[in-house]
C-alpha cells in the first residue's frame, strides 16, 4: 500500500533528506542478467513450484531459456535470487529461497501494476540508497564501487546504470530527473571520448 500510495520522486527525496549511507559491502551491490527475471519470475517460481523452500541450483534451473550446466545454473539462480531478495520480493536462509509477504502480494497483481512498482523496488537496494544519499555523480559511482576486483565491477557496474535509467525513467521534469539524467549522460560522454581516444 506503501508503495503504490507514494511516488518514486517522494521515495527519493525521503531517501535523500533522511537516510544515512550506508557502508557498502560486494553483497549490496546487484548483479544479474535479467532484472525481469530478478523481480517477476523469482517470486512466481517460488510459489508456482509448490515446493517448501528451493536452493540456488534449483532456481537457476526454473530460471532456464536454454540448457546450461548445474554450475551455470547454481550461480545465475543466486545471483537473481539474492537481487529479488534486496527488493524485498523473497527471503534468503542458509543458502535456500523462501517466500516473502511482500513476494506473494506482489506476485499476484496484474502485469501493468508490476512494472509500476519495479522502480519502487529498486530504491529497497542499498548501494542503490547510497547513489542517491550520496548525490554520486557518474565518476563518483565507479569510484565508490573501486573495492570490488575489476572483473566485478565491470559486471556489477552495467546493472546499477541499468536500474538508474529504470528510475529514471518514472521521473517527471524537475531537479531530481535532471540530476540523475547528468550522471546517465556523463557516462556517455565517457564511453565516447574513450572510443574517440581509441580510434586516435
């Protein structure tokens, strides 16, 4: 109710004024393949599994396209699960996936009220708290994520850009939307003056 009652602006500005950085470690920073399997299918597999509790093996194996081998699956389950985990949409114990209250509700809601909330849920991830608590610029990003080995920030790195565009895009015209949309495009001009040294 929380959720739906708030927009993602007042979200925002309530995390801004009156939340306190938190002291980032690996694990609270996301990384997946799919944010959509990250917050619709793992709660869905949950419960339409029917089964008491499931393990990192077994949800990457749900979580399937295509075949992969179980340590491919072990890894891509654990990754999306402990993301949708962040957002509050499944609980982690000892290594096995659990329900949550939040999951089952939200799990049954129609499509359109889904994609609604992602943004929402998104603010629940704490190194995503931090961004904003922080008013990290671009530059400011890559060096708060400089303790992770460099294979996993360049990993990591693209899935938190991926949920800022995410809130970004429910943003409206005003100071937060123009904020967050600099460090969007000061990445881009990066990306580009790299390519054009590049080509140099």
């Amino acid at each position: 109710t929380i959720l739906r009652e708030f927009s993602v602006t007042n979200i925002l500005q309530f995390i801004e004024y009156t939340f306190s950085s938190f002291n980032i470690t690996a694990a609270d920073v996301p990384q997946f393949s799919s944010i959509e399997d990250c917050v619709y299918k793992v709660p869905h597999l949950i419960l339409a599994s029917q089964m008491e509790d499931i393990t990192y093996g077994q949800m990457g194996y749900l979580l399937r396209i295509e075949p992969r081998t179980e340590v491919a699956d072990l890894k891509y389950g654990e990754n999306h699960a402990k993301v949708a985990a962040q957002m509050g949409l499944c609980v982690i114990d000892k290594h096995k996936i659990y329900p949550s209250c939040l999951g089952v509700a939200f799990d049954k809601l129609p499509q359109e009220s889904k994609k609604n909330l992602l943004p929402k849920l998104t603010l629940l991830i704490p190194y995503i708290q931090n961004v904003f608590v922080n008013h990290l610029t671009s530059d400011e990003v890559d060096k708060s994520l400089s303790f992770l080995s460099d294979t996993t920030r360049k990993r990591r790195l693209p899935n938190v850009r991926c949920i800022l565009r995410i809130i970004l895009s429910t943003l409206g015209p005003n100071a937060l939307h123009d904020r967050l949309q600099m460090t969007m495009q000061e990445k881009v001009i990066d990306k580009k003056n790299d390519t054009d040294k590049a080509h140099q």
